[in-house]
C-alpha cells in the first residue's frame, strides 16, 4: 500500500469555461509544473476545480488552508505568492 501524504498548501484554480479563457487553464499549468518541480519547505498541490460561481472575477483560485482567494490575477502574482509561503508560511 502505498504512503498517502496530506500537502501542506492546496492550490485551486478554477478552470471552467469563463476563467480559462482568461487564464485559469494556463496557470494550472504552470503552476503544476512549479509545483512539481518546487524545492521549498511547504509542498504544494494544485487542483483544477469546473467552476467558484464567482465569473465575474475570473480568472479565480484560492489558496488553502489560509482561505485566500485571488481574483482578475496574473500568473506571475501568484508564482510570487506560492515562492513567498517557504519565507514566511504565516505571513498570509
């Protein structure tokens, strides 16, 4: 059987129709492939998510725990982001 381990940051990005075509499919992208490749204390997991209910603000996702949620973003803000939890994970 193998390990089940529990990720110390949840990334989520919605990824329904309004927020990909604004940018929530190429974040989960990215940021998957940062996640993968992340060498830092805290390790994070990324999941696409259909839809917030909140498409007036796409692109949307949220980071748990800490329940922050990120609204018309860039992807480079929330690269910043993610690299800053291994500074300062309570800071946020």
């Amino acid at each position: 059987m193998s390990k089940f381990t529990i990720p110390d940051r949840v990334l989520y990005v919605c990824t329904g129709s309004k927020c990909a075509k604004r940018g929530g499919k190429s974040l989960y992208k990215l940021a998957t492939s940062f996640a993968k490749y992340h060498e830092g204390k805290e390790e994070i997991e990324v999941l696409r998510i259909e839809c917030t209910d909140r498409c007036d603000y796409a692109p949307v996702c949220t980071i748990q725990p800490g329940n922050i949620w990120l609204k018309e973003y860039s992807e480079k803000e929330v690269l910043k982001l993610l690299k800053s939890l291994d500074k300062s994970p309570d800071a946020i």
